[in-house]
C-alpha cells in the first residue's frame, strides 16, 4: 500500500527546511481581468530557481547521516538536478545527477558547475538509471517526486499560500511527476476544502489529465512527452505517492498549448516584471484562456529559461517560429 503524505507531514517538513527554503511571497498581478484577481507565488525566487528544493531538502535533512556516508543519485531535467546538486555542495556530499541527453544546456551546466558528477542518458532512461546506480554504487536515492518525504516538502507551497491568502478560490499548479501538484492539493484542501486546486499540463504532454479524467495511472512514451517546449514538464508518468493524493484531492487538470505558454512566458516578462521557464509559466497561460471567477494563485514553479529561448519569445512577434526553432 501507497504511503500517504498527510497535512502533518507537510507542517513538519516546513519546520525542518525553514532554515534553508525561501518563504516565496505572493505578489499581486496588477494587470489581472475584473473580478478574477490573480496572485503569482514565485518559487523561481528560490536560490536554486525552482520550487524542487523544498522535497529534495526534505528528504536529505530527514537522512543526512546516511548521505554523507553513501553520497546521494538523483534523476531529472534540470531543476531537482539543480537543486540537490546545491544542497549537495552546502552540506557536503558526493552527488550524481542522472539528466536525458536533451536536457537544455544551461540546466547542465549549473549542475555540473555546483561539482555534482552528470551521467547523461537518453530520455527513455531517465527514470531509471539513477536507481540503477544506487544499486551498483550504495548511492542513496533521491527521487524528484515519487517519495512521501518529497510530496510533503513541495507540499509547503500550498500551506504557505493559504496561510497568505486563507480565501483562494482557486490554485493552479503544474503538474509532471507529481509531486508539487500532490502536495499542494494535500495541503490546500486540508486547510480549505472549498477551495479548487487545479492542476495544469502542456496538451503536448497531458498524461496526468488523461490519468485523472479516466481513474487510472498512465504514462506516455518520451517521444510524445518530449515534444513539449516546458522541459520540467516531459516526465512521462505520475509517480505512485503523488498518484495516491492527487486523485483524491486534485479537482481537475486542465492543458495548454505551446503557444499559450510561450505567450505566458513573455507577459510574465514584460508584465509581471518576472523570469519564468516555460514550465513555470502554464499556470498563467491557464489563467490567462479560463474564465473562473474568484481569487486566483498560480504558482510559477520556476525560472531556469535557456536565455536564448527567452530572448527569442521577447522578440520574435511570430510565436510558430519559436517553436520550430526549438
């Protein structure tokens, strides 16, 4: 049976990463349509640019002796990469990252830079290779969502935004392993069950939107993921734990297209003064094609945008050339 993550858990693991973890603010969309203001909760504000240093700090603190005696292997595209190589070089642990061979190469390069060891794989080999090592080598294992320790840590976005904005109507979160998506619900719904927590896909990658619409966990091959220019957002699978809570407590996924995220990348630049990825930015794309009333919280999960892609979504007025490029 599934461990699952409760509102307890995800209380304690704000306690235990509070000395490390940013508390993001809620920062006000001034240009919001009437009567559906929008709060963005910028997790690209953390010091590794992404909401994935609260589960990966999470679960490291809670097995530190064990770190520092075996070294640690993760898996990922860029983001939990970077963060559990940060925590890696701060708390002074061996570390290797297990990135596919598509991964952007800034996401790389920061990783390798923070001293962690990068094995490259393709695609097809990203979700499990790191384990594969963990076998061969003692490396303890810290996967990016599928952990009960990872979801509760995520889970800390969600309890922050409702301690700031106790009468969200709605939170819309991105959804790729899991993780954030499922601990935020978890923690959302705990403290305000009226409270619709939404999450979003790319429609490129939607295989949590087909899992939930039809009761049962799916997964997507690489090739169809991959397509999608959100990077963090290709995994092709939920995770078991993240499974378990969102489809008791995730009220809907909802897809967008590549143009609407590279268009929400662009206005979160110029309008909301703020650097997303495009997997940071679905959620405002989401925001921006719905037509919900009420009070909106979006969270930009992060800011690791290859500067190029940036440049050229700021400046290119035809978007289809974005992505053809890409």
């Amino acid at each position: 049976m599934t461990e699952q993550v409760t509102q307890a858990d995800i209380r304690a693991a704000a306690a235990r990463i509070s000395d490390t973890v940013v508390r993001t603010p809620l920062l006000p969309f001034d240009p919001a349509e009437p009567g559906r203001p929008l709060w963005i909760k910028p997790e690209s504000l953390q010091p590794t640019a992404a909401f994935k240093l609260r589960g990966a700090y999470n679960k490291i603190k809670q097995s530190l002796p064990e770190a520092r005696e075996r070294g640690i292997v993760a898996h990922s595209s860029g983001n939990h990469a970077r963060s559990v190589a940060w925590l890696a070089q701060r708390l002074g642990l061996r570390a290797v990252i297990v990135m596919p061979d598509t991964a952007p190469p800034n996401k790389v390069d920061v990783v390798r830079e923070l001293g962690a060891e990068v094995v490259l794989v393709p695609p097809a080999l990203r979700d499990t290779h790191g384990f594969v090592l963990a076998e061969q080598h003692g490396y303890l294992p810290v996967p990016p969502f599928d952990d009960p320790a990872v979801v509760a840590g995520q889970g800390t976005v969600g309890l922050e935004i409702m301690e700031d904005l106790p009468d969200a109507d709605v939170v819309l979160v991105p959804v790729s392993g899991g993780g954030l998506a499922a601990g935020v619900a978890t923690a959302v719904k705990a403290l305000r069950p009226r409270t619709r927590v939404v999450g979003v896909e790319p429609e490129l990658a939607a295989d949590a939107e087909q899992s939930l619409r039809e009761g049962r966990r799916l997964a997507w091959e690489p090739e169809q993921t991959y397509r999608t220019v959100a990077d963090g957002l290709r995994t092709h699978g939920l995770g078991r734990v993240p499974w378990e809570q969102i489809r008791r407590h995730l009220d809907e996924i909802v897809t967008v297209s590549e143009e609407q995220i590279l268009d929400a990348v662009r206005r979160l630049a110029l309008d909301a003064r703020l650097v997303s990825e495009p997997s940071g930015a679905v959620t405002f794309a989401a925001y921006l094609a719905g037509d919900t009333a009420g009070k909106h919280v979006a969270i930009l999960s992060g800011g690791s945008v290859n500067p190029a892609l940036l440049a050229r979504v700021l400046t290119e007025p035809a978007r289809q050339e974005v992505l053809h490029e890409h």
